[in-house]
C-alpha cells in the first residue's frame, strides 16, 4: 500500500478497546537489527579491530552484570548460562575468524562478525547433539547484543511517544503497553495482535480506545497524519475530512449522553432485578490501579497478574518490593478480597529485561510458562509466596496459581506455599494462616479435573482467554485465524457448564477473569451457566452492571440452557446479543 496523501483513508480492524480517539499518528515501528555492509578501507582497519575490542568489552561487562544479578535473585545455577555466554564471546577461534573475514572480505567488522557467527549457528545446528545444539542460543543471543553494542542502537521504546498522539505499530508487546503514559497515547492501532492481547488488556484498563489486525497501517499511515480512530467500530480513518470530523462529533455526544446512563448505576449495587447479587470484581496489573477499583466501585480484585511488577524490570524485584507492591494493594482495598495470581511469565508476557531469563521458544504459549517457570525454580516462586503471604496480614489476600494442567502441579506449589509459611514464622513475620489458595482454570485439562482439583483449591477462576485459545486450538494472537477465536463455541459452553457444575458440588467459588466476563453481551451466559463472580478491566464494570441490574438470573439460566442446545457459535453469539440488547435499549445510539 502507498502512503496516503491528504485523502481521507478508512482502514478497518478488529474493535479491542471502546473510545474514539483524534490526534496525530505516532509511528512505532519495531525494525529487526538494522546491519550495515560496506566495504572499508585498508587504513582503517586497525581501527576497526579497536572498535570490535570495545563491543566485546562492553559485552562482557553487560552480560556479567544480568549474570550477577540473576545469581542473586534466581540462585547460582540459573546464572550458570551465562558462563556459555561469556565463553562465546571469549573464543578465540570466533574472533580470529572475525578478523580474518575482515581481512579477506574488505567489510566493516559488524558485517564480518555477523557472516561468522552464521556460520557458528549453522554448524551447531547440524550437529545431532542435543546439548550442543542448544548452544545455538547461546551464540544468536550473543551475537546479538555484540551487535547491538558495536552499532550503539538502542531499541525503540514507547516512552518516547510525543505528546497526545495515536500509536500506530506492527505490534505492541506487554512490557511496551505497561509504559504507556496515558497522557501521551491517545489511541492504539495495531496490524497484529487480537482481542485478549495483553497490550489490549492494559489499553482497556486504561480506557485507551484501540484496535487490531489492521493490516497495512504502518505502511499507509504517515507519521503525523491526523486520524479518527474508532474503537467502537474498529475503523481508524486517516486525513478525515471536515464532514467525517462533523459526524464524529455528533456520535461522540450521543456516546456521552449512553455512558452517563451507564455511570449512573456505578454506586448502585450489582443486583438482578429478581434479587441475585452479582459479584463484579476488577482485574488490575499495576499496585497504582486501586484507585481505578475504588471509582469503579468493584466488590474486590479477581485478578492481580502480577507479572507487571517483573515485565519492565531492571532487575528482578525482590521479596520486600514485591510486598510494598501486594500490599499496598490489599491494605488498600481491605476488607475487599485480591485475588494475586503468582507471576505468569511467558506466552506473549516475555521476559524482555532478560532478568527472569525465559527463552524465546517455537511455542511459548504451550511453552515454559507461569506456574511452570515457578515450580522450576522454588526459591524465586517462594519469594513471590512469603511476598504474598506477608501482604495477607495488612489485607484480604487470596492467592492463585496460572496454567494448572494437573493435581500435582497443585500440591507442589501447595508445599513451597507450607515451606515460605514456616520462613516467615521462623522469622517472626505476620500473615493469614488461612489465607485462601485457588487456580485459574484455562487449560482444558484442569476443567476436565475441577472435582479433582477441589480437593487441593479453595476457589477456581476461569481464564477463557487461554481456555478458548486451548479448546479450540487457536493461537488467541494469530490475526489470520482470529475469526475462529469464539467464545460461544458449543464446546466452549460445555467446558463452562461442567467447570461450574463440578465446582459447584464442592462447594468451590467460580468466578471468570479472562475478557468475556467483560464482555456485556456473555455475561448473561456466563451467570446463567453458573458463574459466581466476573471479573475484568475497571472501566468495564459500569457497563456490565448496568446489564445486571436489567436483567434477571432466571432468564439468564434460560439463555444458557437454550445455549447449550445449539450447535453452532453464531447462533449462540446472537442469541447473547439479543438478550443484552433486549434489555439495554436505552444503551442504543439508534
Ligand atoms: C486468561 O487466560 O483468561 C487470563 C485471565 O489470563 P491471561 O490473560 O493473563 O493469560
Ligand atoms: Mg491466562
């Protein structure tokens, strides 16, 4: 696609979070390692080499002090890796070679080393041993950071965005969203990504409208265009002309005048109009958020994904700062619960500091990931454990394992749980001796043993962001197949229908976290088919309550019966649709 002139240009996506937005692009571009190849002059050569002496220096240094770092937080083992690293970038044979390529290829020395280093990765990729294989990494790992020091470029980060702009990027990851300033972004436009991309899931709790898989925008949009973007409809128009610019501006007064009947219900309570309290409860990733769960008026936090506190680190946090985080939110709230889930690292939530070291795989969704990372390595999961459970003296703490696939994985963080209790009486600090443990269900595994799992678990909580991604087998990112991601899939209505009927014979609390507790138009089906609480970004509350407060759960039960009778996603979808709009009209734009 060419760059657009001044022609007014509407480009349509996937809507991901409400809002409209006007203001000028901001281009984020993330480039792969921009490597020059130039020839150079003999003369220079020398310098050259100097040059190349200095990355391998400041290389080392670098990778000496995340080794150090991880040493301490993660314990000697986990930081032996680096050794590989700094035995790469000590081997004599792969700088020899380096200077030699210089010498007989005439090329600058980034150029060289990058031929080199290829072919390193190519001959341990032929070998057929495992461990030496896996050296691979080791050396991609390297290169790249020796390259990025020789270049002296510094990757691009979000938090240069100019004043009030609307972000446009090929994609926005976790830890980019988690330094957003929302002073700064007005909107976010995005060619990949999808509904339950974590950088969407911040950008809804931040009531900045966004949308996805809009393929081409960086391409057709200039930097500093001025667009509307549209997070209702999932359109962004580009250079909109003064008519556009009218008709938005009669939308977004009707808009107002919807969301002022929705805040209205705000401090009312979440009750259907037969008389069944709601739980609405919030999901929050930053300690700063409560003031969001306090304006919101949400019954507690349902989801603490506490990852947030590990994504931009410089270094891992530790056990003190970890507690200022969980209990400023807990003493905050009191004597509302907070439902902190134990760190959930992987998937998209790659550790980009490198600091908690999760390497790049080809599946990281199916990958090392969450409770698995933790029971991996017990010192740094107790950490967060004695973190969590000093929190539960100043507050309500309950705490929550991600990606339970089986029993054991549950009585094995249930014994680090016992270990980090006794730390803490050894050390005379106070907590919750009661305090409640649950896992998030999301894996099609651990909804198919929720009897079994209640023996070990005092609540469950549904995660169908990862539950749908799972059951279905859709990649809950992948654009291309972002239509095959339903909600209402009969089998996904199944799956729910025995997670809280199972649950429920055992007296188990089970709320949904993932984004279709959000979601107005399931969270009829969801209570219907059962759901003890919902819980989603702040801003959505109102909006859910409002739909609540409309309606009543006998017909909610209804709808998820009728639901669990047919056979097709579609049918399901409108069926929601129907019964939401059927009893928010007076919602209607019309
Ligand atoms: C989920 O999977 O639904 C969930 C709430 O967890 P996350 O989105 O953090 O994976
Ligand atoms: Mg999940």
């Amino acid at each position: 696609m060419d760059k657009a002139a001044q022609n007014e240009v509407v480009v349509k996506g996937i809507a991901a979070s409400q809002g409209i937005a006007y203001g000028q692009i901001f281009l984020y571009v993330q480039k792969d390692l921009d490597l020059p190849q130039f020839q150079i002059d003999a003369s220079r050569r020398v310098e050259e080499i100097a040059r190349f002496d200095r990355a391998l220096l400041e290389t080392r240094k670098e990778i000496g002090r995340v080794r150090a770092e991880v040493a301490r937080n993660l314990g000697e083992d986990e930081a032996r890796i680096f050794d590989a690293h700094l035995m790469v970038l000590e081997d004599q044979a792969l700088i020899g070679e380096t200077i030699r390529e210089m010498e007989t290829t005439g090329l600058n020395i980034e150029a060289c080393f990058h031929r080199v280093s290829q072919r390193y990765v190519q001959a341990f990729e032929a070998i057929p041993d495992e461990y030496l294989r896996e050296r691979v990494a080791d050396i991609r790992d390297v290169s790249k950071r020796l390259l990025h020091a020789l270049l002296g470029q510094a990757s691009a980060s979000l938090s240069s965005v100019l004043q009030n702009r609307i972000v446009a990027a090929n994609d926005i990851s976790p830890s980019d969203a988690a330094s957003i300033d929302r002073s700064n972004v007005l909107g976010i436009v995005t060619e990949g990504g999808s509904r339950t991309s974590h950088a969407v899931i911040v950008a809804r709790s931040l009531k900045v409208p966004a949308i996805v898989g809009v393929k081409g925008i960086t391409d057709v949009a200039c930097d500093g265009a001025w667009a509307i973007l549209d997070g209702y409809d999932g359109q962004i128009i580009l250079n909109p002309t003064e008519q556009t610019l009218f008709r938005y501006g009669k939308l977004q007064e009707k808009r107002r005048t919807v969301e002022s009947r929705i805040m209205a219900v705000n401090r009312l309570p979440a009750e259907t109009q037969d008389g069944v309290r709601v739980q609405l409860m919030a999901n929050i990733e930053k300690a700063e958020e409560i003031e969001l769960v306090r304006n919101y008026q949400a019954d507690g936090v349902g989801l603490y994904r506490t990852e947030y506190l590990f994504l931009n680190a410089e270094h891992l946090p530790d056990e003190d700062q970890q507690f200022e985080a969980y209990s400023a939110v807990a003493q905050g709230l009191a004597p509302l619960p907070v439902v902190l889930r134990t760190l959930d690292l992987g998937g998209d939530k790659a550790d980009q500091s490198g600091v908690a070291r999760v390497d790049s795989e080809a599946n990281p969704f199916l990958g090392f990931r969450a409770i698995r990372i933790c029971l991996e390595n017990p010192e740094f999961f107790k950490k967060q454990l004695r973190a969590a459970l000093r929190a539960s003296a100043a507050g309500n703490v309950q705490i929550m394992y991600p990606m339970v696939c089986s029993v054991d994985e549950v009585v094995l963080a249930g014994h680090f749980l016992e270990e980090a209790k006794q730390e803490l009486r050894d050390r005379g600090q106070a907590f919750d001796p009661k305090v409640k443990v649950g896992a998030m269900i999301e894996i099609p595994s651990a909804a198919a043993t929720v009897d079994l799992l209640a023996d070990e678990c005092d609540f469950f909580s549904v995660g169908t962001n990862d539950l749908i991604q799972y059951t279905l087998a859709i990649d809950r990112l992948n654009v291309r197949i972002n239509h095959l991601y339903q909600p209402t899939h009969p089998a996904m209505v199944r799956i729910l229908r025995t997670i809280f009927t199972e649950a429920a014979k055992r007296k188990r609390p089970t709320g949904v976290c993932g984004e279709m507790a959000g979601d107005p138009s399931y969270a009829a089906l969801l209570l219907g088919l059962g759901a003890t609480s919902l819980s989603m970004a702040p801003p959505l509350i109102p909006t859910v309550k409002y739909l609540v407060r409309n309606m009543k759960m006998i017909d909610a039960r209804k709808l998820a019966k009728e639901a669990l009778e047919l056979r097709d996603a579609k049918e399901i979808q409108a069926l929601c649709e129907e019964f939401y709009r059927e009893r928010t009209k007076d919602l209607s734009l019309g």
